[in-house]
C-alpha cells in the first residue's frame, strides 16, 4: 500500500486537519535536541513506471557527522561514504572494485541516490528545514492532530507539504510515540516519486567518532 500512494491530500478537508506550521518546528526543535542517530533505510524510486529499489544504514551525530552504508544498491551495494569531522567527504567503492578510498567534492554526482537527493545532504533537520524554508511560497504544510490511519503503516501521525491547487509534493508518517519518521514520500505530477522506509531507528546511540572516518586518521590527509 505505501508504493499505491497518489498526489491527492490524505488530510486537507478531513476532520483531522490541523495546521502544520507549529507542528513542524515543534518536529525539528525535537530532532535537533538528538546527540546522534542511525536507521536502516529502504529508497523505492520510480523510474518510466519501473521500481528501483536501495537500502542501507545511514548514521548521523551531531553537528554535521554523516555516514551512509550502501548495502542494496546495484553496482554501489557495499559502498560507504562519510563527512568527517574536518568537513571532507570520503567514499569506500563496492562491486567489482572494492576497497578504494576516494575524496569526494560536496556536489558530487556519486552523493546522489535514485531521487537524485545528496546523501550527505540528508540529515533529517537539513531535510525539514528545506522545506520549512518553503513555506508560504511554494508550500502550505498540514498535519493531523491525533494519529491518522495510514495504508500500509497503521496509524501515525501525517505531515503534508501541499502546492497551490492541494496536491501533494511530499508526505510524511512519524510514529505516535516518538513522533519520529517511518515513511516519507515524494511525488511528482499527482503520482508517486519515491518513498523511504525508515526501520530500526535508534537515537542517542552514542556512536563513536571514528565511525565517520574512511582511509585512516583524519588528520592530514591529502586528496
């Protein structure tokens, strides 16, 4: 049911629909207050109608560490890349050659997953203040008050970013306990984009620093 989505709001015009604005910040005020964090992550990206299918682990601590492990991902499946603590960005390579370590510019096309998102670039705050920065121009932000019923989830909480006219450009479900995601999905003309899945999520984990570094100390390197 979760890849059977369409653009049209589950929210607007129903019972359940609250503004979203307050909602959202409340959302981010609580993810920044998080030390660290990781889940395991399954991307479904529609491509001419056909289904392309990622997943990995992706971990992240506090203030700007970033490390993502590709292990389904066609020829990338056993990649990893990392933002280290002196801000470079370093890739370990998968398949058939395996085991180089390269240096990577922010910008490179490498960073980008089947929805063309920049994995370094998708922290859950980064992800929500993008959006947020919409608000009001591009964007209207509903929520539902009370835990929704949502096909292929239960119930959760909704988050809606509609377009002028109410259609659906993202959507996302969070967990009635932690109000933290478990879906987020995109859609492009009415139809369905992509969707993440979002499974074992573990905060405050206390992950160790040298978890976001590839090639040896990260001091000194040379590119």
């Amino acid at each position: 049911p979760l890849l059977e989505q369409t653009g049209k709001s589950m929210v607007a015009g129903t019972p359940a629909e609250a503004d979203g604005g307050t909602f959202l910040k409340s959302l981010i005020d609580r993810i920044k207050a998080i030390n660290d964090y990781w889940y395991e992550s399954t991307l479904t990206t529609f491509s001419k109608g056909k289904p392309i299918r990622e997943s990995g682990k992706f971990y992240f601590k506090a203030p700007e560490l970033v490390r993502f492990e590709a292990i389904s991902a066609g020829h990338r499946s056993g990649s990893i890349v990392v933002k280290q603590k002196n801000g470079k960005i370093k890739a370990k390579t998968g398949g058939l050659i395996g085991g180089l370590t390269l240096s990577l510019s922010p910008q490179s096309k490498l960073l980008r997953t089947s929805n063309g998102f920049n994995i370094i670039e998708s922290d859950l705050v980064t992800l929500l203040e993008a959006l947020r920065s919409e608000l009001g121009t591009n964007y209207k932000c509903l929520a539902t008050a009370s835990p929704f019923l949502y096909p292929g989830l239960s119930k959760v909480y909704v988050l809606e970013f509609l377009r002028p006219g109410d259609s659906v450009a993202q959507r996302i479900a969070l967990d009635p306990e932690r109000m933290l995601p478990v879906a987020w999905s995109i859609f492009s003309d009415g139809k369905l984009f992509s969707v993440v899945q979002v499974s074992n999520l573990a905060i405050n984990a206390n992950i160790a620093d040298d978890l976001f570094v590839l090639g040896g100390q990260a001091k000194g390197e040379k590119a």
